[in-house]
C-alpha cells in the first residue's frame, strides 16, 4: 500500500480551496475507488482518521492546489504533513 496524492476539495463546498488531499496507505480497489486508512490535506485538515472507502468524482480539478499552504508545501513538506496528520489519530 501507498500514499496518494491527488487534487480535491476537502468538503462538498463549492467555495473550497482545492488541496492536496492525501489518502495515506491506499489500495486502489478499482479505476478512482480506493480504500484509505488516513484521509487529510497537505495543509493538515483531517478528513477521516478513520478507514474507509474514497472515490474519486471529476469536478474539474486544476492540476495544483489553490489554497495557498497547500501549494506552498510541496512534495516533502506534503509527506511531513501526512506523517504529522497520522500522529494526530
Ligand atoms: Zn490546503
């Protein structure tokens, strides 16, 4: 299993940033349904610090984020973020 990092909303809210939503140890289950055992943002929102199954919609993501400490916080710092997020649970 493997982090995934894709570009989405971290709430069915219109005015939402987009973010990098990590799903933290993911199985692919099949195309864009995966099973995650940690879900959260590159900015530090949890999502679900739970298991469970996330799939992923179209909604016309941009290829990076637009909320700002997302973009700022790159690849690493996105991996330091996941790891500080699973130390929350
Ligand atoms: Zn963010």
């Amino acid at each position: 299993m493997s982090d995934v990092r894709i570009v989405a909303k971290a709430m069915d809210d219109i005015a939402d940033d987009w973010h990098w939503v990590l799903l933290r140890d993911a199985q692919e289950l099949e195309p864009r349904l995966y099973y995650a055992q940690q879900v959260g943002t590159g900015c530090g929102l949890l999502i679900s610090s739970t298991p469970q199954h996330v799939r992923l919609f179209d909604m016309g993501a941009p290829s990076e984020p637009t909320c700002p400490p997302c973009l700022e916080s790159g690849g690493g710092a996105v991996m330091r973020e996941a790891e500080a997020v699973a130390a929350l649970a």
